[in-house]
C-alpha cells in the first residue's frame, strides 16, 4: 500500500494526478477525472475542514482502521 508521508510514494501520486487529462478513461469505475478528484480530495476535507458532517457511530465503525 502506498504511504503518502513517504518522498518516493508522494512523487509517483503527484506524476499520476499531473498525467490525467479531462478526457482520460478510469481503468474501472465511471468516474471522470474531476469526479475522481473531488472523492480524493473528501478525506483531507473531513479531517481538515468542518465542510463535511462527522460520521455517526455505526459510519465511524465502518471506516475505523483496521
């Protein structure tokens, strides 16, 4: 799994986001490029920001690490 709070790791992320384009395809999903973005970009909301309303108990269950 990547690590984000590692040089080599947050480089190969970085090149990855600078490649996509407005018409690049999901290797899965149905996503596009902004939508993809948006939902990358949820989590640092969450944990950065009050824009996001805090999980209740049974949400916090789900996404506890485990």
């Amino acid at each position: 799994m990547k690590n984000l709070f590692t040089e080599k790791d947050t480089q190969e992320t970085l090149k990855r986001i600078d490649s996509l384009a407005e018409n690049s395809k999901p290797n899965w999903g149905k996503m596009s490029v902004g939508q993809m973005l948006s939902h990358c970009s949820v989590t640092y909301e969450m944990v950065f920001t009050d824009k996001h309303k805090k999980p209740n108990l049974f949400l916090k269950h789900l996404l506890k690490k485990q």
